[in-house]
C-alpha cells in the first residue's frame, strides 16, 4: 500500500482508467494511489517510468506493457481477463489515458463485454494549459496531435481555422517550430499560448502572437519537453457588413446579366435578403453608376 493512505475497502471487478501526473509526481490524486496498490494488473504505456511513479509512492504491483504497438493483441487478453472477473488498471505515462494516449481500444473491449469501466481523474496537461493561458475558457477546441503528413496538417488547420473559440494542440518539440509557423500562415497572427514543461522544473509559458511566439522559439538553441500549443479562437465577422459585401455582390452578378431588368433583379433579392425592393433598387442604381464612372 503506498504511504499514508488508509486501509481501503476491496476494490470491484472492472477497468480501471487511471490519470497520472503530466510532470511532477505529487499531482496524483489519493484515489488514483490506492486503485494503483490494488488492482491485479496494471496495463502502463512504459512499465519502466509507471513503475518508477510507484516506487515515488511506495506501491509495488504487477505491470503489463500496453502501448501504441501492441494495443491491438493486449486489449483482447486484457479484455479477456476483465471479463473473468479480474480489477485491472490502464495508466499512460502522462495525464489521461485514451486522450492521445493508448487505452481507447481497451476501453472499447471492455464496455463490449459488458464489463464495468470506471474512471479515476486527475490532471489534463490541455485544461492546465487553458486555465493559465489567459484565453477564453468558457468554450474550447481540444485537437490533441495534429496529423502527421503535411497536406493533412494543413487540411486540418484550414478546417479549424473558422472555428470561434480557442484551440487547444499537443505538439512534439522536435515538430513545433514549423507547427507553428503552419498555423500563422493558415490562421492569420492569432494570440496564442506556447505550455512546456508543465508542473516540472523548467516550465515555461510563452504568450504573445503567434509571430512572437515563433521569435522566441527561434532564439532558442533547442526546444525540449511536451509542448502544448493554445491558439484563439477566429474573431466573429460583423453579420451587418458581411450581408453588405454579400448583397453588393449578388447586385453587381446580377447587373452583368443584360436579360435581367434592374426591377427584377431586385424583386429577387429583396427575397433572397429578407430587404425592401427600393433598398436593394437604389443600392443597385448606386453600385451602377460607381461602375460606369470606373469605366470612364
């Protein structure tokens, strides 16, 4: 049993989905400690740094390696052993396992057995980053890793690069720097957060726009350690002036139809536009004649 912690009662049959610390060891919940001295078997991402973590709590248990390259043929066997009966524990190196971490296909074996799955929280490297990014927390975006392959990345970010709140990304240290330069060309100079090293020794927070985020990186002579990278959200487009480009347009397209009289044309679009004939007739009359004196 690790230390300080009271008899607990026996734990129940099912899985366990434990979150660990993202950097220092003291970020563990009491709970997660005494699920981890209990159960059977512990599935960990890298028994080597899981049981190091034990050790810094003094638990001794069983581990089974269960990562991205076995995940597939464990969580069958694991599967298998849940449905006998057996409490295992499924943790990740850092933070929460299934959230870009192996332990969805586990999960996902054990609810099809019918087997209980239980979660034991604890900290998320993306919700530690937003509570101190100093950006809109209210609603957000959590991307995790962006996809590897560049055309899928850039893909990827032209398809977020409307969304209105703020964008959380997990990035690695060796791929951020033109990670970031992407999002600035796809995103526009955006506010962001650069969180490395959260809650170890050399954490560091680097704030501004993303072109001064890539100043500072590019001083740097390396960039080490788990990076998570926070970007704001698209700023809302004035409804007002967007119906207004919206409604010249349709004008001017609809000018340059010489079978269309200016009457029917704006009969049409004082539907389309939920506006009055005269509104849109005299919009057009103006839009007209600004085009015949650019042509003279």
């Amino acid at each position: 049993m690790p230390l300080n912690l009271p008899t607990p009662e026996p734990l129940a049959p099912g899985l366990y989905v434990v979150t660990t610390p993202i950097g220092n060891r003291s970020d563990i919940t009491m709970r997660a400690l005494s699920v981890l001295a209990q159960v059977e078997l512990i599935a960990a991402e890298d028994t080597r740094h899981t049981r190091r973590l034990l050790a810094a709590h003094g638990i001794e248990n069983q581990l089974i390696s269960y990562h991205e390259h076995n995940e597939v043929q464990r969580a069958e066997m694991l599967a298998e052993r849940l449905s006998q009966g057996a409490a295992i524990a499924v943790v990740s190196n850092a933070g929460t396992p299934t959230v870009s971490d192996p332990g969805y296909r586990l999960v996902c074996a054990a609810v099809a057995r019918g087997v209980p799955v239980y979660p034991i929280p604890g900290v998320s490297a993306a919700v530690t980053a937003l509570s101190v990014s100093g950006l809109p927390s209210d609603q957000f975006t959590f991307v995790g890793f962006p996809a590897r392959k560049k055309n899928r990345r850039a893909e990827q970010l032209k398809a977020l690069a409307q969304v209105p709140h703020t964008l959380i990304f997990y990035q690695s240290p060796q791929r951020l720097l033109e990670f970031v330069e992407e999002v600035k060309e796809i995103f526009g100079d955006r506010a962001a957060v650069l969180a490395r090293e959260m809650t170890k020794v050399h954490e560091e927070f680097i704030r501004g726009a993303l072109s001064e985020l890539l100043r500072a990186l590019k001083q740097k002579n390396a960039i080490k350690g788990e990076c998570t990278l926070l970007v704001a959200g698209a700023s809302p487009a004035d409804p007002d002036a967007m119906e207004e480009e919206d409604l010249d347009q349709a004008i001017l397209t609809g000018l340059g139809d010489e079978e269309l009289s200016l009457k029917d044309l704006s009969k049409n679009l004082a539907q389309r536009f939920n506006l009055g004939r005269k509104q849109i007739y005299d919009r057009a009359l103006m839009l007209q004649k600004s085009a015949s004196k650019s042509e003279s």
